[in-house]
C-alpha cells in the first residue's frame, strides 16, 4: 500500500515571515516535519509542496521530494486541499502510481512525532477509517458571546456546558481539540469529496502537551522555549559533521577578560578543549574559529591549535557562508558552537547549531543541541567526544592555560 504524506510550505507567509523555514531546536520547521514522517512505519513517500527555492532546497536536503506548487494555489486565500490535490497528481506523473492513502502534515505543528504520523495513517490503512485527524483531548469549559445585550454588553454562554449547572469533570464526556498537525484520507475519497474530512473520521488522540501550532512570533518564541524540553536528546556523530566552526570568546573561554594595573587583558582556555581540537583535526574535520573580536589572543589561540581564524568579523554569518563556498562544505554539514546573540545568524544557516552550557538563553532556544560544560570549561572536549567517541571523555577536568591579549 503506498502512503503519500504530503507536507504544504508555502513561502509567503505574513504571520512569521519565512515561517517554514524557522528553526526549533536549531531545524527549521519543514525539516521537523519531513523527518518526523520519514520516522514513520507506514508512510512510503514523503513530498513537500511549496513555491519557494530555499523550502524545497531545505525539504531536498532532508531527503523529501519536491513539488513546486503553482502561484494560483500558493496564495493567502489557497487551501490546503488544493496543495494536496496537486502535490497528489503531481506525485502521480513522477513515480507512474497512485497513492492509496494520502497524508496532509503541517510544518506548523512542531512536535508532531512519527506515533502521530502512524496513527492517522494507521486508522486508513489498516483499521479501515475513511479519514483520520489528531486531536488532543480536553476537559475545558468552552464559552462563546453573542451580540449585545440590552444592557452591559454581550452575553457569554456555555457550548458544552450549561452555566448554571456545571458538572464535574468526570461526569462530563470526553471532548477533544484538533491540533492542526496531521491528517489522513483515503485517497479515492478525498478525490471525490474535495475535503479533508468525510465518511467514517478516526480520531487519533496525542499528547496534550506537545499540541502547539506557530502563526505569530509569540508561538514561534513558545516552540523554542519548548524544544529542549519536548525534543528527544540528539547529538551529531562524525558521520553527520564535515566541518566544525567555533566562536571564542564564551565558548572557548568563560567570557571573563582579566585587565592588569598596565591595561592588558588576559582570558582562560581549558586543555581539554585543545586536546579536542586536535582530535577533531586529526579525524579529518574541516576547522574554523570565527569571532567578531579583534584581538591578538583570538590569533594567538588559533596558531597554537593549528586551525585557521577569521577574527575582527562584524557579519559572521556571511563569512561562515563565504567559506563554506570556498571549501565545498554544504552548510547542512556544519556544526557550529556559540553562546551569544551573535551567534544566532550563524546557527541559522547551519545543520548543528550547538550552544555551550552557559549560553544566551535565547541561543540555547535555537540550539539544535546543548552542551552540558560551560563555555571555557571543556566544551568543545565535550563535543569532540559526541563525534568521535568515549575516548575523549570529559568526565575529568584539566588545568587552565591564561593566554595573554
């Protein structure tokens, strides 16, 4: 049986600009929706439609087939129905077959997992429901108002309740709210009825706490906040790594500057950390320090660990795009280590954005992963070791070498 999920991301988004391309967890959000449906049992192909180049770059490079849906259903006013419909036929002429359940899954619901995604596609393709929506289940009273009273203003009344007799909730029926996030249709249905939803529905009940759907900054700043919490721990190996870019000051040191009587600063490095930048060089890493600062002790610190520095940069994320250029490096392939405001460009472009433990809390929002050592206290030791094994383990701490600025 073949199981079509099709992902719309349409690029003109006026909510949150560039909204399917905004990062949780350090993955943009069509990417989380990509892979939560690759992670599913049953879905057997995975196509993203959108208008827009960087969404179906970013879709490819997640392993999803790209659709390029036409301007007439890319608009404000185009539905999600028609984007199906299209991405269906589409998906037809490509592969010469069919699909025989179709899957709608949105980039907006960021902690959708592969047990949602098989549970709507489970409830068609094998337990014989027409249509199958997630849904999150609720004990809330619900109120609405009508127009104005003859005094004081609207009236507010119970829907599922009556005001004056509110029972209690284990003598009320279980109600549940749709959460937007996925969706499956017998595909012949569908086709007939144009709609998302007829004959039998399935209601596929998920975790209440992950329902969240972004369509202004305030959801997208929430989903951040929630990534670390809600998000499975993943950390990079050397397989999903090409190159490794580091920041200096408060990632490699404590963000600390040391000032003498004579006006001369001084920071402290950990050992560790240069025992695990000459790990990842010796494993055949590509390596950078990228700093914004302009300091003698940045330039220092990269001639004694042998990695090249690009240092005084006011646009650090052009100047880690301008090198990626130059060494062939796909910025997908990258893992970058930051702590500040700075950073977040950068963390932008790149596959593994990494915060050390005592970053910004905005940078360990947007963190793809976050380390468990502060910043000049072995992190970058710690995640050599995430690369590259037990073997550089962190569990013993070395002494700190102070370099002069």
């Amino acid at each position: 049986m073949t199981v079509l999920a099709v992902i719309p991301a349409r690029g003109g988004s006026k909510g949150v600009p560039a909204k399917n391309l905004a990062a949780v967890g350090g993955v943009p959000l069509v990417v989380r929706a990509v892979r939560a449906c690759q992670a599913a049992r049953l879905v057997t192909d995975v196509v993203v439609s959108t208008d827009d180049a960087a969404i179906a770059d970013a879709a490819r490079s997640a392993g999803a087939e790209v659709v390029l849906r036409p301007a007439a259903i890319a608009g404000d006013t185009a539905t999600s129905e028609a984007a199906v419909l299209h991405a269906m036929d589409a998906y037809s002429a490509m592969r010469g077959r069919t699909a025989d359940v179709v899957l709608l899954v949105q980039c907006t619901s960021p902690f959708i997992t592969a047990e949602d995604v098989d549970g709507v596609a489970g409830s068609v393709a094998e337990d014989g429901a027409d249509t199958a929506l997630t849904v999150a289940p609720t004990h809330g009273f619900i109120w609405r108002q009508d127009g104005p009273a003859a005094v004081g203003g609207p009236d507010g009344y119970g829907v599922n309740h009556d005001k004056s007799n509110r029972p209690r909730r284990q003598d009320r029926p279980q109600e549940y709210l749709e959460t937007g996030a996925a969706y499956a249709m017998r595909a012949e249905g569908f086709r007939e009825a144009g709609h998302r939803f007829f004959g039998r529905t399935a209601l596929v009940p998920t975790d209440p706490a992950r329902v969240l759907e972004i369509d202004d900054p305030h959801d997208l700043a929430r989903a951040r906040a929630l990534a670390p919490l809600l998000d499975p721990a993943v950390l990079p190996v050397h397989d999903d790594i090409d190159a490794v870019v580091l920041d200096f000051d408060g990632t490699q040191t404590d963000d600390k500057v040391f000032v003498d009587s004579d006006g001369r600063e001084m920071v402290a490095v950990h050992r560790g950390d240069g025992l695990g930048v000459a790990a990842l060089r010796r494993a055949g890493l590509e390596l950078l320090i990228l700093s914004t600062e302009q300091n003698p002790v940045v330039a220092a610190r990269a001639r004694k660990l042998q990695v090249p520095v690009l240092h005084g940069i006011d646009r650090k994320d052009l100047a880690l795009k301008q090198w990626c250029d130059e060494h062939g490096i796909a910025p997908e392939r990258v893992l970058y280590v930051g702590n500040d405001v700075n950073d977040l460009p950068c963390f932008g472009l790149v596959g593994w954005p990494v915060a050390v433990a005592s970053a910004h809390d905005a940078v360990r929002a947007a963190a793809r992963a976050v380390t468990t050592t502060p910043g000049g206290e072995g992190a970058i030791r710690e995640i050599a070791a995430w690369l590259l094994g037990p073997g550089l383990s962190t569990s013993h701490t070395t002494p700190h070498n102070t370099l002069d600025k």
